[in-house]
C-alpha cells in the first residue's frame, strides 16, 4: 500500500485519488468526485478531492452557461463575428482556468478561482 498525505508524502490527498483530481478539472466529469467523496468528507484527504470537484463543477457550470448564451448570441446579425471572437476567448480562458487548477490541486493547493468560487461553495 503507498504511503499518502501530508505526513510522509507531503501530499493532502491519496495516491489512489489523483484520477479523481485529474477528472475533478475535467467538465462534466467533476461529478464523479462530486458524488464519490460527498458522504466521506470527515476525512481530510477525501475532503481535499471533494473541494476540488466543488471547484471544477463551478467551472463546468459557468462554461456551458455561457456556451448556450453565446450560441443564441451567434444569431443575432452583425454581431456574431464579435459573439464567436468572445467565445474563442472564453474557451482559451476556461482551458487555463482547467491546467491551473489541475497544477493547484496536485501541488497541494486550494485555489478559489475568482468568480467560480462563489458557485462552487453553493454545492457544499
């Protein structure tokens, strides 16, 4: 068995949690952990894997609501180039959002990222 958190390993989560970090960043696979640590969050390292999935469901949530808001943008004339330019940004955003939380959580880190915080605690 490997050794895990923070005493020898240095590390507030698991060995056996990293595929939960990596999908907690990973869209609509943030529910996995979502539901998987949600009844087991007396244990710190569960509880770790759980912030962060709070956190990536956040993320998940904000992007496709601006996602459907900028599809229905798209059909409005005139406006579309500037709607789909305003897209691209977000999708380019929302993907370093994605790696920086993938390297906050597995550098040991909680990172409330500014906006997404504020929903992520509505699922606590």
């Amino acid at each position: 068995m490997s050794e895990t958190g923070s005493v020898g390993g240095g590390k507030p989560y698991a060995d056996d949690d990293k595929i939960f970090l990596f999908l907690a960043y990973f869209g609509i696979f943030s529910l996995i952990p979502f539901f998987m640590y949600r009844d087991k969050r007396s244990d710190p390292q569960k509880e770790y894997v759980y912030w962060h999935s709070r956190q990536g469901l956040g993320l998940t949530i904000v992007a496709v609501i601006v996602w459907i808001c900028g599809m229905v943008g798209m059909f409005i004339p005139f406006l579309n180039i500037l709607v789909g330019l305003i897209l691209c940004v977000w999708w380019i955003l929302v993907l370093v959002m994605m790696i920086m939380g993938w390297v906050k959580a597995f550098g040991g880190q909680k990172w409330e990222m500014p906006g997404i915080s504020k929903i992520a605690q509505m699922f606590n």
